[in-house]
C-alpha cells in the first residue's frame, strides 16, 4: 500500500513535468487507479474493512466524483460571518439558508455553481467552527474538509485565536485555502487595508499572500435622504449588489488552471490517508495475533524446560520452539520463513542476547546442573526460575524476530545489537519473570490435564 508521501510526490513529479518516464498518466488517473487498487486490495482483512466501513464508502462517492469531473470547495468560518450569505452571492441565488439566530446552519449543505468547467463546482456550506454543541459540529466542518478540494475560510474582522488554530488545522489538511475577508463594505478603504495586512500576517506559512481578499457577500444599504416638494425629509434605504466579484474571478481562475490537479490531489491525499490507516489497522491486527503467538510459545518452552531435567535436551527443546515461533510470526506478517533463515535468524538474535546478559545465562546453566545432580528430583521452584529464564529468552526472540519481519526481512540501519538492545531495554524483566515463574508454577501444579 502506498504511503500519502508516495502519492504526493508522484502528484508533485508529473506537475513539474518530471522526464522520467514517457506519456505519463494524468492526475486524474492516477487517483483513480490509486482509489480502485485500495478498494480491490485483496490483502486488507474483512475485519479491516469493516472498521473503516465509511472511508471505504468515500471511495465510491470519490471515484464518482473524478468521473464527473467535480470540484468541491467547503466554506468555513465563525458563527454569523457570513458563511451562507457568501455561497449564495458566489451562486446568483438564495440557495444556502442565512438569518440573525446564532449558528442557523447545522449541518453540511452542498450546491453545484453552474459556471464552473466540466461538471461544476459545488460550494459545501457547513456549520460554525464555534458552534454552542461544538465538538460534534466543528468535527464535521473538518470532515468536510478532507473531502474538499479548495476551502474558503470566512472572516469578519481581525482573527481570534479560535479563528486562528482553525485556520492553522485546515492548513494541516493539505487543501489549498483562501482567507476571505466579508462584510468589508463596513470599513473604510483604509481599515479595510490594515485588516488584509494583519490577516495576511496571520495566515503566513499557511497560505499565500494574494489567496487573503476582501468581499462584502450581503452589503448593508445605503442610507438615502430624499427631499420632496414641500422640503420634507424623508430617509430610504437602496440595496447595494454583492461585491464577490474579486473573489468569484480567483475562484474561477484557479479552477480553469489548477482544477483537474485540486481534485487529484484531493483524492490522491484521500488515497494516501486511508492507505495509512488500513497498514497500521492491519499492523496493530498483527500485533495482537502476534502477542498471542509469542505468549503461547513463552509458556510451551517455560514448561518444557522446567520439566525437563536434562541440560542438553532443555537446549534442543528451547531451539525448536524458538525456530518454531520465528516461522510462525513469518506467516503472521506476511513473511515467511524457510527453516534455514528460521535458523540464523535465531542465531543472530541469540548471539547479541548472549552478549548483553551472560550472566543470566550462567544462572540457567547452574539451574540445569543442579537438576542432574539431583538425578532428576529439583525442586519445583528451581525448575518454575528455570522456565521463567526460558520464557524471557523466548521473549525476547519473539519480539526481535517481529521487528525483523516488520521491517521487511531487515535490521535496518541501527542492526540486530541495537534492535535487541532497545527490545530489552523495553522490558520489565524481573515483572516478567515472576509472571512467568506464577504461571509455569501453576501448570505444573495442575498437572497434564490442564
């Protein structure tokens, strides 16, 4: 499964016209076919699937949306800046509800701009990112975002630090943004000129300079006074048309130059995102099969070698259970094992354990001695210390054999000493041995029927 940071750069290399490879496919398809290879993986588990049931439903609406040609632009803002007023003014028409009451749209509302190339541009309105029901509402607003492909943030005046942490957020979504300044109509041109400067500080590193524009969405009338005849005054007010028209033509231009790529990309990030989540859902599945192999395998070779009274049969019952684990954990990931590789994989990672803990392994052996001097009859304490040293050791293996196969058959560039370093550094050994000692001691004491 390919990483966000492989679909973007792949985006990145066929925009800047990269020669690498000729007749290069469009951004288009490649989102498409990086949607339908993630849809039709037939390596993601059904359980997989099913958690991530709606992402996967976003697939579809996603590869609908390429096919038609869609570019989705979200609005978002503050309670009452304007946010509906805007989308209708960039429409023509009263299509998103607006009024005085605080926060009067709940929920996501979609319309399609007919002026926009292909099959149209559709403004998302949503709710207030301060809405009074907050959490719910603002993680919609940028739910809505990550399936937008360009996001107008709605301001009215100098930005808050809410305004401003939002704005920092959405920038985090990779969408490309516009700081939209509404209701300038009630500054002068030289406010008006001070606020864009101080949005345009705000939104450095966020956006570009010229993506922060003023407009007036619903302008407040004008205030006439009218003198009739007979010299009495009287006061009317004149509707003043929404001033969008800076804002419609950025809107439009970008959508003719960069269109095509927005929702590419959108898809591509969308594609990236969800690859990631379906590879650490499937890791952390592994993980939890993986955790169940290794313990079963710690307690079958701690029993084994508590039992065991021989020194040189607790070592060859110790190596086959070892070798056993490793090609099991092999399947598990995805990777397996030839009993060769099982083999020196176990002798590599044993080796650096000797290493660090000799004398660990100087206590096991004293263990298996007094067991023959005692022909057989140790006391079930020493052989429950003895398996527990076993289980540790196993381990041990389990975890470094895992790291191992996670990484691809591969130690990296650290190697198998610091991997088995970190790996026991990691571990509480003597809260592991005492429940490994408890448990041995039990089975022990339970006797074979257990």
């Amino acid at each position: 499964m390919k990483s966000l940071g492989g679909w973007i750069d792949s985006l990145g290399q066929w925009w800047r016209g990269d020669a690498a490879a000729t007749a290069p496919p469009t951004p288009v398809d490649q989102a498409s076919d990086a949607l339908r290879q993630l849809l039709d993986d037939p390596s993601i588990p059904d359980s997989v699937r099913r958690e991530l049931g709606e992402e996967f439903a976003r697939i579809e609406s996603l590869l609908a949306k390429l096919a038609r040609d869609e570019l989705h632009v979200a609005v978002f803002g503050r309670v009452s800046v304007g946010k509906s007023a805007l989308g209708n003014a960039l429409l023509g028409q009263s299509a998103f509800e607006t009024g005085v009451l605080h926060g009067t749209t709940v929920s996501a509302n979609q319309q399609r701009w007919t002026e926009a190339g292909g099959a149209g541009l559709h403004l998302i309105d949503t709710p207030g990112i301060n809405e009074l029901d907050g959490e719910s509402r603002e993680r919609l607003a940028f739910e809505v975002a990550e399936i937008s492909d360009l996001v107008l943030f709605v301001v009215d005046g100098d930005m808050t630090q809410v305004e401003r942490d939002a704005l920092a957020t959405l920038a985090r979504t990779e969408r490309p943004l516009l700081l939209v300044l509404n209701k300038a109509d009630r500054y002068d041109e030289a406010e008006r000129e001070r606020l864009l400067t101080r949005l345009r500080q705000h939104a450095a590193g966020l956006l570009p300079a010229d993506n922060v524009l003023a407009c007036a969405a619903s302008p407040a009338p004008l205030r006439l006074i009218e003198v009739d005849a007979q010299g009495v005054e009287r006061e009317r007010q004149q509707p003043r048309p929404a001033d969008v028209a800076e804002l419609r033509e950025r809107l439009l231009a970008i959508c003719a130059r960069e269109g095509k790529t927005l929702s590419a990309l959108n898809a591509g990030l969308f594609a990236g995102r969800l690859s990631d989540q379906v590879a650490q859902r499937v890791a952390e599945a592994r993980r939890d099969v993986a955790d169940r192999v290794i313990r079963h395998y710690c307690l079958g070779k701690g029993v084994a070698v508590a039992l065991n009274p021989v020194p040189v049969a607790d070592l060859l019952a110790a190596a086959a259970l070892d070798a056993a684990l490793v090609m099991h954990l092999g399947k598990v990931y995805g990777m397996p094992l030839t009993r060769r590789e099982a083999g020196q994989l176990i002798a590599t990672i044993c080796a650096q354990l000797i290493a660090l803990m000799g004398a660990i392994w100087g206590v096991h052996l004293v263990a298996s001695a007094l067991k023959v001097a005692s022909a057989g009859l140790s006391t079930v304490l020493t052989a429950g210390a003895q398996g527990a040293l076993a289980w540790y050791a196993t381990l041990v293996v389990g975890r470094a054999a895992e790291r191992y196969l996670v990484a691809g058959k591969s130690w990296g560039e650290s190697g198998p000493k610091r991997a088995v370093q970190d790996i026991v550094a990691q571990l509480d050994r003597d809260s592991i041995l005492r429940e490994a000692r408890d448990e041995i001691l039990a089975r022990l004491r339970a006797g074979p029927a257990r």
